[in-house]
C-alpha cells in the first residue's frame, strides 16, 4: 500500500490507485466531468486538477497515479484557479440555452459551473455551429453542446462493443461523430442510450414524443391507453427526490390518471403474457432439440445488435414479441373487443426506461401496435409540467384488466429477470416442481444450470453488449452449451436503460435492481402462469399458447 497526504489528512490505498480514487476514500469531493467511474481513464478535461504541493505542479487527479509520501492539495488556490479557467474555457465555446435545453437542471456541467462559483466567463469564444442530428429513430446529438469528454466514445466501444461514435477533426474542429459523419439512424447504433446516459450535457438525448402525447390526449376523439415498464417502478422516484430503489407503483398510477391518461396498464402484465407464450416455445425447442440456444428478443437494443453482428444467428432469437409490443396489440384486439371501444381510437403510450423502445416502435414488423414512447425522463417532464406534487400523492392501484402483474414480470427490469420468470414456468409445466433460486450475480457474464424434468438446462445471462458479444461468438464456432440465453443491452437490464433518471451509476442500479426483487419478494403472486387476468385472457380469447391467434398477434419475424 501507499500512503499520502490529501488536504492534510492521511490516507493510505494500494499503488495502482489515482489521487481522485485516494481523495474520495476520505470523503473529499472533486469535481470531475471527462471521468466516469464504469469507464477508462481519459484526463481530457482537467477539471479535477489538483496541486502537488511539493513540486507546485498541477495534476489532473483522475489519472494521477499515487506516490508515496505525495502531499496533495486539492484547494489550493492555484488548483481552484486551474479549475475555474478549464470550465470557463468549455463555457467560453459552449452554447448559452440553458433555460431551453433538455438537460436544464441535470447538466452536469451547469451543476459544476454553479459550484465553483462561475458567474460570468473571461474569455471570448468562438461558438460552433454544427448541425443536430435528430434522424432518429431514438437520439439527438448537438455537437455544439459536446465538451469533447468522450464518455459517449468510451461507452459505446468499451460497454457496448458497439463502436458506433468516434473522434474525428482535430483542434477546434475536433467533434463527436459517427463514422463517415452519416446521421445516427444510418449506423450500426443500437439505440440503446447508455451515450445519452453517461453524456454530461446535452450533446446526446432521447428524440422526445412529449408532444405526441400531449396532443392524444387533448384529442376527444381517442381513447389514451399507458402503459409502464416493469423497471420504473423503483425508478421514477429519483426524478422527484425519491431515493433510488424506492418503491412507487401507486404515485405512478395515481399521476397517470392526473395527466388525463383514459387507462392506466402495466407493462408487467404483458410481461406475463411473454413468459406463457415465449416459455412454451422454448419448451418446443428444448424437447424437439431445435434452434437451440434460444436467445430472447424482448430487448429491442440486443436485436438491432444482433442483426448487424450475428445475422446468421437471427433464428435462434424467440418469435415472440417484447412485452411492449404484445401489450400494445392486446390493447387493441382483446382490450378493445372486451370493453366495445373501436380499436381504430385507441392510442397507446408506453412508459420505457429505454431509448431502443422508440425504435422497436418503429420497426416495420411492429409499426401500429404502440403509438408513442415516453422514457423515464419525459414522463417526468410531463408531470412537473402539470405541476403534480408526485412525492406527495396518494397510491392509487392500476386498472383490471391489463393492469394485474406478477413477481415474475417486475423482475423483468433487472438481468436474469426474464430468465428467472420463464423457468418458474417451464419447470412448473414440464415437472411440476417449483424453481429454486438461480442465485445470478449482477454484472457481466452470468450462468446456472438447472434440473428440469431429468434434464439439465443451462442458462446464460449477458450483461451489456460487449459480453453478449462474447457469448455469441462461442455459440457461432459451436462451443456453446446453453440452452437458454437472456441478453439486455444495457449493463444491468432495464434498471440501468438509456432513458432511465440521471445520474446514474452501479450503485444506484443495484438500488433500482433491489426494489424490483423487493416487489417480487413482498408476497405478491410470483408466477406468470397464476396471474388470474392472464389466465382469463387465454380462456376468452388466446385459448393457449403459441395457437394461431397467439402467433398472428403476439410473434413476430424481424426481417432485417
Ligand atoms: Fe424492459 Fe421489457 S423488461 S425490455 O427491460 O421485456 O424497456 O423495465 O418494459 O418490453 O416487461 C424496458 C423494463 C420492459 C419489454 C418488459
Ligand atoms: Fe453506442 Fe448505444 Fe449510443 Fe448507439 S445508443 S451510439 S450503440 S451507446
């Protein structure tokens, strides 16, 4: 271990530690802004300079290594100089929208030119005036708002595996691009946000259907169904000071109805469905020993993915549609037989911790089923914007019918959710015997095997693409010996989507990720197959899985 001096207090860390890493263990703040802790270094910004006070010289403390014997100060007044000037110069070329940008109140570098006490900038810059990009089908990039930090580079390559923003020009020309400079919509990009989630300002953001909604809603003439993703549950809180984790399913219900929303559903129900429905066919697949592994596709990130990288595995991705789409079509099949209300009004809002939602959409195969996605963040908006005191509400319940949910579908937000779910099912069909805990970890590569019927299946859990990658490749060169494989594009699943509340960061995920298993655990029906208005609907109207009115509306075939 190494031991130093910060601020004139001592501390002591292993070697390969930095001075920021040293400094937070004793509680003392730097700011940072080209740091981000799931990330590789970059030292770009220099916003966390602190001053050597043996040699007097500057460093950035987030890629300095430790010394032993180091002095440190990171409040001397030549290191809060530094400091102030390197932000005055990101301000100096930076646009000066604040009160309209997306990001006003969440920018984290309107946030550290507010704590360094920056009230005017000393210099004169030159403002770049560089188009947006809003060619969709999920994200906004504004180069002109881009400090050049790079965490959308990193995350893309480094998380993702993706690769799909890079560096290109030098000096002041210097900018985030796409490779070739084609429009977002046009490259191999998943939609899945983790850039606009790691992006300090508001260089990248969701396309935002605010208005979309806004105008269905005023509209007499359609009847506005919403639904909300299982992850949101125990995320939206955060928006409104709620400690990440926190459970709010009724303040989400109670604030839907406040917006004017005609039916507030739940996401989780068509979870429910998913499971009936893409568990039997994996039990065809895994009994007649046919496109295996099975790989699920409810995460429309991991199946742009998917078709750009591992085309030729497309066939072993489930048939059935995500959650969302079923829910959206069930709302105006069977919704609207049951309660006589024309289809052709209903319209239907999905609530979406995810970018990539946008885009499944959107997806030809798809388009009709959901009208318009809101993330986490602009659902948010929506309710300030009505002046709904949401931390204050009362809990409401969602509505019968297509509101019911289960243990089972609200894990679905966090990974190993999905997989957890379909075996409490397959196994209880195919052996009659209740699955015990998989016991799957949070990060990275998970798997367990599990004794079904006399026979072991094997489970694979990929966090992140980047480690979907690596799953893929062995079940490409045959190396494989999963039967089953859930991916989430986003580290974490659902809990840490691209569209979730900022900031973000492991921890909070783990927060979010808790208050998922806590709904599960909270003695709440845990099996898609008990959940009573699942069991109606295939009486009235599926009759069962996989039959051909199950196929015609809730399976599809991506075609890409
Ligand atoms: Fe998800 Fe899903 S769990 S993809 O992470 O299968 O977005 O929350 O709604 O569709 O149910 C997201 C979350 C969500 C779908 C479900
Ligand atoms: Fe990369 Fe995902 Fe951002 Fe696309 S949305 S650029 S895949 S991080």
């Amino acid at each position: 271990t190494i031991t130093l001096t910060i601020d004139g207090q001592q501390v002591e860390v292993n070697q390969e530690a930095t001075v920021l890493e040293a400094a937070r263990k004793l509680g003392i703040e730097i700011p940072t802004l080209c740091y981000h802790p799931d990330l590789s270094l970059h030292g770009s910004c220099r916003v966390c300079v602190v001053e050597d006070e043996k040699s007097g010289r500057l460093l950035a403390s987030c890629v300095a290594p430790v010394n032993d014997g180091m002095e440190i100060s990171t409040n001397s007044s030549k290191a809060r100089r530094a400091r102030k000037t390197n932000v005055e110069l990101l301000l100096a070329n930076h646009p000066n929208d604040c009160l309209g940008c997306d990001r006003n109140g969440s920018c984290e570098l309107q946030d550290i030119t507010h704590d360094l006490g920056i009230t005017k900038v000393s210099f004169e810059g030159e403002k770049r005036d560089l188009p947006v990009d809003a060619s969709g089908p999920s994200l906004k990039r504004e180069p002109n708002k881009c400090i050049l930090c790079g965490r959308c580079v990193r995350v893309c390559e480094e998380v993702q595996g993706v690769s799909a923003l890079e560096f290109t020009e030098r000096g002041f020309n210097s900018i985030v691009s796409t490779g070739f400079d084609l429009p977002q919509s046009e490259v191999n990009c998943a939609n899945c946000g983790q850039c606009a989630t790691v992006c300090p300002t508001a260089a990248i953001t969701e396309i935002s259907e605010i208005d979309k909604v806004w105008a269905a809603l005023e509209d007499d003439s359609k009847h506005v169904v919403v639904q909300t993703a299982p992850s949101i549950q125990s995320t939206m809180g955060e928006e409104f000071g709620i400690k990440a984790g926190t459970i709010v399913t009724g303040k989400l219900a109670a604030s839907l109805r406040r917006l004017g929303f005609d039916r507030v559903f739940s996401t989780d129900f068509a979870a429910d469905l998913t499971i009936m429905e893409e568990g039997n066919e994996f039990i065809q697949r895994f009994k007649g020993n046919k496109q295996l592994p099975h790989i699920t596709s409810c995460c429309p990130g991991w199946v742009k993915f998917c078709e750009h990288n591992y085309h030729d595995l497309m066939d072993n991705l489930s048939s059935a549609k995500s959650p969302m789409s079923m829910f959206s079509a069930i709302s105006k099949s069977y919704y609207a037989e049951q309660t006589d209300i024309d289809p052709e009004s209903i319209y239907t809002v999905a609530i979406m911790p995810c970018t990539a939602k946008k885009f499944e959409k959107d997806r030809e195969e798809l388009v009709g089923d959901t009208d318009a996605v809101l993330t986490t963040r602009e659902l948010a908006r929506m309710i300030k914007e009505m002046g709904i005191q949401f931390a204050t509400l009362e809990n409401e319940e969602y509505d019968e019918m297509l509101g019911a949910h289960t243990g089972a579908a609200t894990i679905f937000g966090t990974t190993g959710g999905v997989t957890e779910a379909a075996l409490r099912t397959v196994k209880e069909e195919l052996d009659g015997e209740a699955l015990g805990r998989l016991g799957l970890g949070f990060e990275g590569i998970q798997e367990a095997t599990v004794e079904i019927d006399g026979q072991e299946v094997n489970v694979a859990i990929a966090n992140g693409l980047a480690n979907a990658a690596k799953i893929l490749d062995e079940v490409r060169a045959g190396n494989s010996k999963y039967h089953f494989i859930e991916v989430m594009a986003c580290p974490n699943g659902c809990v840490g989507g691209g569209g979730q509340p900022l900031p973000t960061s492991k921890e909070i995920k783990q927060k979010r990720a808790q208050g998922l298993r806590n709904i599960d655990e909270s003695g709440i029906i845990r099996k898609s197959h008990k959940n009573p208005m699942i069991i109606k609907l295939y009486e009235d109207y599926l009759h069962e899985p996989l039959s051909g009115h199950s196929h015609h509306l809730l399976h599809t075939k991506y075609q890409k």
